[in-house]
C-alpha cells in the first residue's frame, strides 16, 4: 500500500470475530470503520495520530496509535489511564471461581508510556517514575471501557485499594479472544493484565 491514506489496522495478530465490526479509526478528519481480520481502512485525510475507537464515533477510545504506512501494528492491547468507578463481581460460567468487571473512566495512554524503565533504557540514566499525567493522551476525552479478571488475580488487589481511595491508575490489557467466549456475556471485554496505581 505505502500511502498516507490507506492500511491495515494489526499485522501479526487477527482481529477477533466478535469485533470485526466493531473498530473504528478517528482522526481529526473523520472517523471510518475497519474491515475484516486485518482491519482494512481508508482514512480521509492524512493524520500523524489515530484513535481507534470501539463502537463507532461516539464510542470509547481504547488506543491512540501514530501512522505507519501499511500498517498500523495494533496487537489488540488496550491501554488507559483514569479512574475505577465501579467493580461487580459474578460467576465465571465453566471456570472455576468469580468473574470481575471493572469499570474504567480514562483516556489512552500516549504510545511508548511504559510504568518502569524497561532494558532497552537501561542507560537512558537518571530512571523517572512514571508520571499519570504526562503519560495520558489529554487530547482524547474521557470514555468508559470495562475490563475483567479472574477472582485470584493480584491486579484486583490494586484495583480495590484503587476505588476505595479514588486513586488514578494506568491499565493494561487486551480484547479477549473468540475461544475465550467472554464477549457473550460483555459488549467490550477487555482484559486485565496489568496495572500503574498512583497515589496523586
């Protein structure tokens, strides 16, 4: 392809079934859906930066990625800083133990946010805690997004502490898969694998 307009949404990884028709792409000049396993798209104009939404132009914003030509290289991860609202915990169906949805108002974090200096900046010396601020895209407003875990997973353990204290917190997670079959019981499973609390 090799052109400012057209791409691919993911390169090594397929798009789940359940949300094929279900990823859109924001620029300052329009938003237009995805298509297929790929998530093929024409954008209207060129844009250095991109929102993929889910849903549709009015629905949550789920990452903020820069253009590549050919393809934007989105592996179905989610990551967004904000504020837990709510928890609800559940049966998990076939699996063994409880089911948790976490409700999440925030924004994508900016590509390349990281919550710890990884080994490829090991001489990018002196080593800066991560900074919930800085790390958010301000430019894309506030939106809701739920995300599950497993009863057992520590992350819950943050994310309690997270809600009871109203502190802000970076999530990381991904869309589940089709096999994984959590989409039949949420519109928008994300999840959870990760998480940033912050105590400001």
């Amino acid at each position: 392809m090799n052109d400012q307009l057209n791409g691919q949404l993911v390169l090594n990884w397929a798009i789940p079934t359940y949300a094929q028709e279900l990823l859109w792409l924001e620029t300052d000049a329009g938003v237009v859906q995805t298509e297929g396993v790929q998530g093929l798209f024409t954008l209207p104009a060129p844009a250095e930066m991109i929102t993929l939404r889910w849903g549709g132009a009015e629905g949550p914003a789920l990452a903020r990625l820069p253009w590549r030509a050919d393809t934007l290289e989105w592996d179905g991860s989610v990551r967004l800083g904000g504020y837990i609202d709510a928890l609800h915990i559940a049966p998990a169906g076939e699996i063994e133990g409880a089911l948790v949805v976490l409700h999440l108002g925030g924004q994508p974090l900016k590509p390349g946010r990281v919550p710890f200096a990884t080994g490829a900046a090991r001489r990018a010396l002196p080593y800066q805690p991560p900074d919930f601020f800085e790390g958010i895209d301000q430019d894309v407003p506030e939106s809701f997004t739920t995300w599950i875990a497993l009863d057992d997973s520590p992350v819950l353990t943050l994310a309690q502490d997270a809600l009871v204290s109203k502190l802000r917190v970076w999530c990381f997670g991904r869309l589940t898969a089709d096999k994984t079959r959590w989409h039949e019981q949420l519109a928008l499973p994300i999840w959870l694998s990760e998480m940033t609390l912050f105590n400001v």
